[in-house]
C-alpha cells in the first residue's frame, strides 16, 4: 500500500478520536461533582462565604500579560475547587439570599468575561470533565468576531447536558460594547442593557438577569442600579475582589475576583486568605 495512503488512514483514525479534555491525571481522591449536593467530605462552616471568580482569556501556552490564565494553571485551580468548595451559579446566589436554599459550606462561583472564543475551546471541554458550573458573560456586540465565541457555540454550550441532566453552563450579560458605564448618558445605557439581554436571550433561549460591569465601572451607582432593575436585571456582578457572607449577600453589588496569570500555587494561597481558611 502506497505511504501516502497509509498516512491518509492514520490521519483520518486520529482526527476521530477524542482528544481528552483533561491534560493532567486527576489528583489524589478527586470526585467530579456530578450532582446538585457537593462532594459529602466539604467543611461546614457556622457563617459560611461565597467567592466569585472572574477569567478572562485562557491559553495552551505562556500568558502574554496579566489577564490570562495557562490550561495548567486553570485545570489545577478546578482540581483544587472542586475539592474544597461547592460549586454554585447565580441561580443558586439568588436562591440562597432568598432563602430558598440553604448554604452549608464555602462556594464558588466561577464565571468567564467578555466571551473569548478560548471559553468554548479550552473552559468548555474541561468544565464539562470535571462537571462543574460555570457562568460566562458575554459581550452581545462581539459575537462571532475574530476571537470571540459564535452564536451557535454560545447555544451548543447553554445547552449541554451533564449525564445526570444539569445545564451546567449560563450566559449572561457583558453589555453589548463594553463601555464604561457611568460615563454614557441614560438613554445610552439602556440601550447598552436591554440589547445585550435581548441578544444573549434570542440565542440560549434563557432568562438573562445578571449584568456584569464592563471595567467594574459604576459598582454602587444608584443610577446605574436603578437602570438595571428597569432593563430586567436583579443582579450586578462587579470587580470588588472580597468574598460575600451568605447571610448578607447584596445582588445589586456582588463581587468578583479577577484571576491574573500567577501560579496555582498562589492563587490557592490568595483564595484560602480571603476566605478566611488561612492555618
């Protein structure tokens, strides 16, 4: 049989199958949460906290500055997560300051801005693995540009299924040009609201009712709130890097912590300080 003809079979049995979306072995002891109710071994805790994590662009490679975050580094910081957190979206934040849901132990909530395409390449593949929620806000006006996510990835993702049937991936709003919100006139900012809702809407087929500020840009802005509220929002994500009591949580100002391109090992070390887990 001619080379070429065998390199053209090997090819083609290689492209069929599946590349692994998990790069590293699993660590000691690791249980993907593939349920509602979290791994039984998390701590309880008499007052326990919530920590929103905010990545922006993932790479297979070297960061090339302080915004993204290494495949390595961002499988281990799911490995350590997944261990000691109960992974949570902002329909359980709701629930819990609502009192619908009881939180028992520390949680995480891990969310993705902007919607660079590397969320369906790299974040995708990985967090259905490891079965974790996630919540990506996406910029509407930027869909389908070179380097962002398309709209029939956008709704391929918000419609996966985990084998036990949870959607574990939600999209909401990044407004539609990423302006600095206290800087536009009010008809402006609404239009910056209402489209980037009614877009993302169109195509997951879901309610969006989570903005997330552009630059952090107007956190605690009675104007900006108020404009929210009216555009059908009830909860603001800001660049506040604290983590939230889940006895006093305020949906209008909910924090995030932006995870730069440090080692794992510091962000473990950052994570456990703010949360109050530190030895």
């Amino acid at each position: 049989m001619p080379l070429v003809l065998l390199f053209l079979i090997a090819a083609s049995t290689l492209s069929s199958q599946a590349i692994p979306a998990q790069y590293w072995p699993m660590p000691k002891g690791f249980r993907a949460q593939t349920s509602e109710s979290p791994p039984a071994e998390l701590p309880k805790r008499k007052n326990p906290q919530i920590l929103v994590l905010v990545y922006h662009n993932l790479v297979y490679g070297r960061p090339g500055n302080e915004i993204m975050r290494d495949l390595y580094n961002f499988e281990s910081d799911l490995a350590y997560l997944s261990r000691n957190y109960r992974i949570i979206d902002f329909h359980d934040l709701a629930a819990i300051a609502e009192g619908r849901q009881k939180l028992v132990s520390d949680a995480a909530i891990i969310s993705f801005d902007d919607g660079d395409l590397s969320m369906y390449a790299i974040a995708f593949p990985l967090l259905r693995t490891y079965g974790i929620k996630a919540t990506f806000f996406i910029i509407s006006g930027m869909l389908g540009q070179v380097g962002y996510i398309a709209p029939a990835q956008l709704r391929e993702m918000s419609q996966w299924k985990s084998p036990d049937g949870r959607r574990l991936f939600d999209f909401q709003s990044h407004s539609e040009n990423h302006y600095y919100f206290s800087r536009l006139p009010g008809e402006e900012l609404n239009r910056e609201l209402v489209r980037s809702k009614k877009a993302i809407e169109a195509i997951t087929g879901r309610t969006v009712d989570t903005i997330a500020l552009p630059f952090g840009d107007g956190a605690s802005n009675p104007g900006i709130q108020a404009a929210a509220r009216t555009a059908g929002y009830t909860n603001i994500r800001t660049t506040s890097p604290l983590p939230m009591s889940a006895s006093s949580i305020d949906r209008m100002a909910v924090s995030g912590f932006n995870v730069t391109s440090y080692s794992s090992d510091r962000f473990v070390a950052d994570v456990e300080r703010m949360m109050g887990r530190s030895p």
